[in-house]
C-alpha cells in the first residue's frame, strides 16, 4: 500500500488545480438532516421526474472550497463517498470556513508546515 501524503491532525491549504482536474475532482460533503428536508420542501423535489416517480433528495453534494482556506486532514486516505463511484486520492479533512466534513482530491492541498 502506498504512503499517505498527508497526516491525522495535519493542518492543509487548498490550492487551485488544473483546470480539468478542479471541475472534475471538487470537493463533496455529506448534508445534514435538516438541509434535506429543506431541500425536500423544494418545489422541485415536490414534482415528478421525467419517469413519472418522485425525486430523490441527495444525501451528498458537491462543493468548491475556495483557494487559500485551510483544512484539517481528518483521515489522509479516506474513500470517496458516493458508494456507486469508485475514486481514488481522497482525503477526509474539516473545513471550519464551511463548519463541516468534505472529501477532497489530494492533488488539490498542499501541507502547511514543510516535511
């Protein structure tokens, strides 16, 4: 098994990507009980599909945690969330900015203290 980049309790930057990699690889965070029921209060929750079934709230979303904020590296290996889709490279860190838990690609942090 690989080596981890980062480290439990690591304090890390978010930094700007390749272009393709940060619209592909943005950050994900799981929603709390009360964000999904008000998000089921939505007029376009409330609706049918286009399959004639009612709409799914998501229990994730994706998030873009801007460049310079620091995080905290909660896990440094850490599996992506969504169990239908497999990626590699991410890590579990604590956003303060944000007040919560997101995944994020490893190649989108850089330490703050040097190695």
């Amino acid at each position: 098994m690989a080596q981890a980049r980062f480290r439990k309790g690591q304090l890390v930057r978010v930094v700007r990507g390749r272009p393709l990699l940060s619209l592909t690889a943005v950050a994900t965070t799981r929603l709390t009980d009360a964000e999904r029921t008000e998000m089921y209060d939505l007029p376009y929750y409330r609706g049918m599909g286009d399959d004639g079934e009612g709409r799914l709230v998501p229990h994730f979303v994706h998030t873009h945690p801007v460049a310079g904020s620091l995080l905290t590296v909660v896990r440094a290996r850490a599996a992506y969330p969504e169990p239908s889709v497999r990626r590699k490279g991410y890590v579990l860190a604590l956003s303060t900015d944000m007040g919560r838990e997101i995944w994020i690609h490893e190649t989108l942090l850089e330490p703050l203290e040097p190695e």
